[in-house]
C-alpha cells in the first residue's frame, strides 16, 4: 500500500517498427485511490531522444530535470545533441549513483540514432539494469497488463501509422484494466525526420 | 619597481590603494584579440578578432564565442584557458537555476554570480585572478534583449554597444560615433564588422580571422547562434566589407 | 483534519484554509492562519504535521524573500512552486523530512496578460498545477463538488460562491468543527484576505 512506486499510480510502452519507434503514456496522477491531476505527462524528450518515467511523481519531476541539466550540458559541450544508445548509458550511470537510496521509477528510453538512422527502445529497473529489447518496453502499475497486450498484439517490421495503431490499442486495452492509470493518454511516433505527438482520448474512470 | 612589494599577493593594496595583480590581469586582456558586441531591439551581436598564429592550425573550432544556455552566449578577451574555466561554472550555474526555478536563468543574476567568483580572486590571497573579461548577449523575459561586460575585478555593467581587449578605446569612440538608437540587427551586423575591420591589425576582414556570434528572435523562440566560418564568410560578401580579390590570399592563410 | 482549498478563476486565485488548530481531542485555537504569502503575488497554505508546518512555510518565504531582495526581481509563480518542490523533494530523503503539503496560488504580473496558476506539492515533492485543488480528508468531499461545478472562466464573486458551497458540504461531512474557512485572493492586484468566507 506505502510502495512508492505505486502510490501515484501511471504506465509507459515503447515500441519498435519499420525506421520508427513509438512511446505512450497515461496522463493520471493520483494519491492512492484519489485522482489528483490528468494532465501530468510522463515522456520527455531531450531533442530526439525520448523517456518515458513511470513511478513516484517526485522522483519523475526530479529526474527529468537532472536529465535535462545533464544533456544540456552535454549538447554544449559536444556541440551535438545526444543519442538514444548514449543516453541510456547515462540513465543508467545515473540511476545507479543511488543504488542504496534509489530513485522509485521505470524509466524506458526510445529514438531513433541521428547517424545511423536504427531505431532504439530500452527499460530499466530503478537501479540502473538496461533492458535492450527488440521489439518492445514496458512499465508503471500496469505493467502485467501491457506485457499480455504487446505480446499478442505486437508484430515486428510495422510502418509509422500500423505502429501507432499497435502501441494505442495495447496501451488503452492495458491501462483500462488498472485503476491507477488512465485518464487520457499521450502517443509519440518518431521516424528519423518527424515526430508526431497524439492524445487518445480514454476512459475517465 | 616600487610595485614589487605588493604585487605578489592579488589581497594587497599598495600605498596608492591599487590592487597591481588585477591591474596586471587587465593588462593582459588589453593585449588579446578585440571583442565587440552591440545590442538592438531585434537581438545582439557579437564579434572578436582571431589572433591567428599559424597557418597550420586547425582553425574550424571556435575559441572565443560560447553558448552559456538556451538565452546566453559570451566573447571572450583575454586568457582563453581561464575562460574555458568561467565558461563551465557558468553553464552548470544557468542549468542548476533552470533545474532549481524551472525558468531559464535571468542574464544579470547570471553575470553577477559569474563576477561574484572573479571577485573572490582578487580578495582571497595566494592565487590570481582570472585574466579574463566577457561581453554577455542575452535574452530575458525581465529586461528583453541584454548586453553586459564584465572584468577580472569583478565588476560588471550593461551596455548598448560595447568592446574589450586590444584598440578597445578605438572601438569605443567607433561604435559611439555610429550607434542609433534604433538600430536593426542587419545594421548591428554591419557596425559591428566595420569597427572591427577598423580596429583589427590586419586591413582585411575574412572569415579565418574573425569569430561572430547572434541572440535574435525567430517565430518568438530565442536563437542563440555562433556563426560558422562558411556563414560568415557569406555575410562578408554581402555587406561588401571584404574585396574578392583579397579573398584567394586569405583563403591560403 | 486541516483543510486547504484552491480554486483558479479567469483572473484571480482563491485560498482557504480551515481556522482551527486541533491536537488529539482538543480544539486549541479558533483563528488560526494556515497560509503565508511568498511575494506581492503569490501566497502558500500548508498542512501537515505540527511545527514542521509553519517551520517550513516561513523558511521558504525568507529564502525567496533573501532572494528577491538579492535579485531586486520577484520570482513567477512557477518558479516559486519549484522551488518549493525541490525543496521537499530534497527533504523526503533526509533523516528528518518535513511532513509539510502545500498549495500556492500566484498571479505573474511579468507576464504580457497577467497569468494566475494554483500548484498542487505534497510532503514528496510532487508537483502539478491544476484549475483546482485540495489536501487531506477534505479533498474527497470538496473535488467531486468542484468536478461538478467548475468553470475556467469563474469571476471572483463565483468562485467565493463555490467556495461557499464546499463549505457547507465540509461542515455537514466532516467529524470535527473546523472552524470556518479564512480566504486569500490572489490577483494581478496583489494578496486580499479575509478573515471569514461566511462574511462575503
């Protein structure tokens, strides 16, 4: 009941396709059974490198703006914004600073690589442990649910709009079967050149 | 040298109450490459001179112009490795302030902490200061567009047009004699290579020798921008400042 | 058993925030002010455990009164709310963390038209902005009347009429007497307070 990463309840999917990736989120954030805000987003980009932070709401603001701090520096530094398979290692590094007072998150990284044009999706455990997947990412409390819809609605080689199609279909099958995630969800698809951003419209209970 | 029994620490004053290592600091910024900078209501421009000492260097990297954050870039005059020091306290200071307030820093709140550290220098005995100084261009929702220099001794003020390191004064009465009030940015680009051309050792201006930087508005997001050497040496052309034929002898420098 | 409300309204934000201060079976005080202003335009309210309430509230008020008076500049609302946040956010994972939830409701007076925003920040250092909000017990009375009967585009006197109704509802639902509610407007004009909603 006090585990924080359940407290304010939400869920993420990243999903792979032909020279794209997508990512979805919920927008609920709650305190425990009580619904507190729909409008809070849990993907954030730092230019075309996308994460998804599901988990304690504190820990997701706090990490986001580490993240933002530290590709910031990083883009000034390097004089070229980061990559999604360099990115992830910085996920990782960072997270695992705090291996005995963690960060209560599940983090999921998407992008697409600016030079070599692959598509990238991973997922972490709140330590630091990357988990390269192929095909699909996911986390938050409605976790068990996501890995049921991916596994039987997912398909691998699918265009931008099949993909799109794929990733909102499981995502809202998914989150409608968990009573602290939902209200209203967000799609990202990303193919080297574009990113379309989409709000689904889902059950509000 | 009357000096020498107050120079060797920066805490002591000399019987004349002068600080001889921060005058010394000043000095050598006197001596490096101009910097010049000018402020109008469409955005900033910033320009220094390269001192180019080999033509075997590899001269594609900036050494004077950074970007500070999203709103701030800086010229430097002076030690550049000193800067480079400055440079990252300030970038890690705006990004601290953005993480901190979730707002961009403002550009005075920045410059003061940045002189704020070059101050300590000159008062915390046993190290020197640092041998830079810095033109700011930046942009806030507070003051809007924003020109600032600040010294080794750690002050710091706003301007509408500005130079520091060498001929400085000359560039001075310059950019005094031809600044308007209101001045576009295409113009502030043209003042700014001309007092340049005029102030700079070598006769010619091409873009080997010279380093440009921009804060402007575009579709109201703010653009900060250091100029490549391709850019530049197309905005050369088009003001008409350098001579084609002076091109092919540079291009070999 | 504390109570604080926020509602945004078209160009104003309304606090209230319960008058009593209880400990066990004992109603201690009948007037107390459960907020404290944190500039021109902007003003907190807080719950939470005793002494680390006002502990906190007054700590960050200086720290960003050290900071306008430093800056001669007043910080946006916005920012205030991070700061604040961080600062829980900090404290969450300290050996003694401030058991402290809080509302701010300002006005940016910085902005081209004045922006108002009410920040929702809870004891961990969650952070959202939202039309309106609650802490505590009174949350589940007082949202699902607001869910019902709020607009973005309320005026001050409808906005003080909806706090009247959550008012009511709190009275009848709560175990304890609370009180009354004391109430802050925030506006592009500055911080108004009010002792007494049932006096409005």
């Amino acid at each position: 009941m006090s585990d924080p990463s359940s407290i304010n309840g939400g869920a993420a999917v990243a999903m792979v396709g032909k020279d794209c990736v997508a990512i979805a989120c919920d927008l609920r954030l709650g305190n425990q059974s009580l619904g507190v805000a729909n409008n809070f987003e849990k993907i954030f980009n730092y230019d075309h490198t996308f994460l998804a932070l599901t988990g304690l709401a504190s820990d997701v603001t706090t990490l986001s703006e580490v993240f933002r701090l530290k590709t910031n520096l990083y883009k000034m530094r390097e004089e070229r914004s980061i990559e999604p398979e360099t990115f992830a290692n910085l996920v990782s590094s960072t997270l695992y600073q705090k291996r005995f007072g963690p960060y209560f998150i599940g983090p999921l990284v998407a992008g697409i690589n600016s030079l070599t044009g692959k598509p990238f999706v991973c997922g972490f455990d709140l330590i630091g442990c990357i988990d390269y997947a192929k095909d699909f990412v996911v986390s938050g409390t409605a976790t068990d649910q996501l890995y049921g819809m991916c596994e039987s609605l997912y398909e691998p080689g699918l265009g931008p709009d099949d993909l799109f199609e794929t990733i909102s279909q499981a995502f809202l099958s998914a989150v409608d079967r968990d009573a602290l995630s939902g209200w209203g969800a967000v799609v990202y698809v990303i193919t080297k050149d574009k990113v379309t951003k989409r709000l689904l419209k889902t059950r509000q209970d | 040298m009357g000096s020498r029994r107050y120079d060797s620490r920066t805490t002591i004053f000399s019987p004349e109450g002068r600080l001889y290592q921060v005058e010394y600091a000043l000095e050598a910024i006197s001596h490096a490459g101009t910097s010049i900078g000018v402020l109008s209501n469409e955005g900033i421009v910033l320009a220094a001179e390269k001192k180019v000492t080999s033509k075997l260097l590899e001269k594609d990297s900036s050494e004077k112009m950074y970007v500070l954050n999203d709103q701030c870039v800086t010229a430097v005059a002076g030690l550049n490795s000193d800067a480079g020091i400055l440079v990252n306290t300030a970038r890690v200071y705006a990004q601290q302030y953005l993480a901190r307030y979730n707002e961009p820093v403002p550009i005075e709140v920045l410059v003061h902490r940045l002189c704020d550290i070059k101050q300590g220098y000159t008062q915390y005995g046993g190290l020197r200061p640092f041998g830079v100084s810095f033109i700011y261009a930046g942009y806030d929702d507070r003051y809007g567009f924003q020109l600032y220099t600040s010294n080794p001794s750690g002050n710091y003020s706003g301007w509408k047009a500005t130079s520091v390191g060498a001929n400085n004064s000359a560039a001075q009465t310059l950019l005094k004699q031809d600044y308007k009030e209101d001045i576009s940015l295409k113009e502030a680009k043209e003042l700014v290579l001309k007092v340049l051309s005029k102030t700079m050792d070598s006769t010619t201006l091409t873009k080997g020798k010279i380093e440009l930087a921009t804060v402007s508005k575009k579709n109201g997001k703010i653009v900060t921008k250091i100029w490549k050497p391709s850019e530049i040496d197309a905005l050369l052309k088009e003001t008409g400042i350098v001579k084609e034929e002076n091109e092919e002898n540079e291009e070999i420098n | 058993m504390d109570i604080i409300l926020g509602i945004k309204l078209n160009d104003s934000v309304l606090i209230a925030t319960s008058k009593a201060v209880t400990r066990g079976i004992s109603v201690l005080k009948a007037s107390d002010d459960k907020t404290r202003n944190l500039g021109d335009h902007s003003a907190m309210a807080f719950t939470g455990e005793s002494g680390d309430t006002v502990q906190f509230a007054e700590y960050v008020q200086a720290n960003l009164k050290l900071f306008s008076v430093r800056q001669n500049y007043e910080l946006s609302p916005k920012a205030m709310a991070s700061f604040v946040r961080k600062e829980l956010a900090t404290s969450i994972r300290s050996r003694k963390p401030f058991q402290v939830n809080v509302l701010i409701g300002g006005c940016d007076i910085n902005k081209e038209t004045p922006e108002t925003s009410l920040y929702w920040i809870d004891y961990l250092g969650t952070n959202v902005e939202l039309p309106y909000a609650a802490h505590g017990y009174a949350a589940f009375y007082a949202l699902s009347l607001l869910d019902r009967h709020y607009k973005p585009d309320l005026n001050e006197e409808e906005g003080i009429k909806l706090l009247q109704l959550c008012n009511k509802e709190l009275s009848t639902r709560m175990p304890i007497d609370f009180k009354g509610l004391r109430v802050k407007v925030i506006n592009s004009q500055g911080v108004k307070e009010y002792d007494d909603l049932t006096a409005l």
